[in-house]
C-alpha cells in the first residue's frame, strides 16, 4: 500500500514535569505508533523547547500494511532509572487516509 515518512523535528512550549528535580526541566521524547510498529526519538534533556538535530533518532519509515491504519504520537517526559513511567505530556492522532501522496506537510500543534 506504500510507506509512511515521519520526520520529528521540535516541541516549543511544554509544560515543566520535573519542576523541583534534578535539572528542573522535562526531558522529551516522542513515541510514535503504526499498526505492529512502535518506535521513539531520541531524549532531549533539560529543555522545554527540544530540537531533534538530523545526526539523533528522529526520522521513520513505516510500511503501510493496511488501509484503515493510523499514527499516534505522544509525547513524554523521560523519568529514566531508577523510574520506569514517564510522564504523558500530550498526544495526537493522524489518519494517513487524509494525506496526499507525494506532498510533505509540516504539522503544529498547540
């Protein structure tokens, strides 16, 4: 059915979860999820505004195995060890049926 390019590039605004921690600020990661496939960006630690650079993990391919699939993301605060839950800090949801092939989009969301 074709293949699923996602490119995550920055956050701007998140709220502060680790106010009174170590550092002070969140460290953010984002989650993505398609179809059997779960993957995630790299930790950007101690910032609110984080910027995934081209050398970190922040670039997927999915192959689209079925027509009613969609992508979730999420976005987390990384509570690394000794925790073992991170904070949820929002999430979203694309249909892919809504796209057209062969555009690029840039997508914001507040």
């Amino acid at each position: 059915l074709g293949k699923i390019y996602l490119e995550i590039l920055g956050c701007d605004g998140l709220p502060n979860l680790d106010a009174g921690s170590i550092g002070d600020k969140s460290d953010p990661f984002v989650a993505i999820v398609f179809e059997d496939t779960l993957v995630r960006t790299d930790v950007i630690y101690d910032t609110l505004s984080p910027r995934w650079m081209p050398w970190s993990q922040r670039a997927f391919c999915f192959d689209i195995q079925h027509p009613t699939s969609i992508l979730l993301l999420g976005v987390f605060d990384y509570d690394g060890p000794p925790y073992s839950d991170h904070d949820a800090v929002g999430r979203f949801v694309i249909n892919y049926q809504n796209l057209v092939r062969d555009t690029v989009y840039v997508l914001r969301y507040a």
